[in-house]
C-alpha cells in the first residue's frame, strides 16, 4: 500500500510543480524577482550563466532538502516529493533550455505538433522583452490554440 501512495505522491509532486512553474513564472519572475529573470528576455551579459538560473538553485535546494529528511529524518514521504521536483527540474530544463532555447544544440530537427506548439507559445511569450504582459502558461500544459 505505501508503493502506491509513494507512487501517487510523486506524480502529484510532479504535477503539481507544472503549477508552482506558471505561478512562480507570473507572480515572482514577473513580479518582485524580474532583476534576476529579464536577462532570460533581454540578454545584457556574454556569460553562459543567466541571474535567472537562480531559480534553478533554489528548486533544487527545496528537493535535496527533502533528500534530507527521508534519508536522516526518516519521513518517508520525502523522497517521492524531492524525486518529484527533481524530475520535473529534469523535464524542464530538458524541454526550456535545450529544446526551446537551444542552450546546448540538442534535439534541433525535432518536429512534431507539440514540438511546434511549444515552440509558438514560447516564441509569443519572449516576444515581451518587458516585465508587463508576457503570456504565461505552463512547460507541459500548453493552450490547444497554439497547436495548429
């Protein structure tokens, strides 16, 4: 019984930080954070590096932290919440940074409608340089609009 729960408690982590990703995009990179997040819409460094990798660090801090308690607090339901964020941490970079915005030149030729419908959705969202009136929406869960 507690295979499932852990089971059903890692896909919710998972999902649920689809949500926590719109949110924190909208209310906190667009909001009282947008000094670390516009050079990931306005590029004013050479670096590699964005300020907006910050995020990064600080999602994987929340899931290592509950590495943390279930390896030394023995709360068990810890490792299928971190595992969670980390594969979602996982999916997102993999789809935002590779896919989307080419950081390395990984999966360039692939073409599909949902492919080309995030690509759309991403390209609509960038093309507002400005903290203001920046569409959101989430990594996975794309309006059908765009799916064309």
């Amino acid at each position: 019984m507690q295979t499932i729960f852990w089971i059903i408690i890692f896909l919710g982590t998972f999902f649920i930080m689809e949500f926590n990703a719109w949110f924190t995009h909208k209310y906190i990179m667009h909001g009282f954070l947008w000094s670390l997040h516009k050079d990931h819409h306005h590029k004013d460094h050479d670096s590699w590096f964005e300020r907006n990798d910050t995020f990064f660090i600080f999602y994987a801090i929340v899931s290592i932290t509950c590495f943390y308690l279930w390896s030394y607090g023995d709360v068990w339901y810890t490792l299928p919440i971190g595992l969670g964020i980390l594969v979602y941490g996982i999916a997102y970079f993999i789809v935002h940074d590779i896919f989307i915005h080419q950081r390395f030149k990984l999966f360039r030729n692939v073409d599909n409608k949902y492919a080309r419908g995030l690509r759309r959705a991403h390209k609509i969202h960038h093309k507002h340089l400005g903290k203001k009136d920046g569409e959101n929406f989430g990594m996975l869960i794309v309006p059908f609009k765009y799916f064309k």
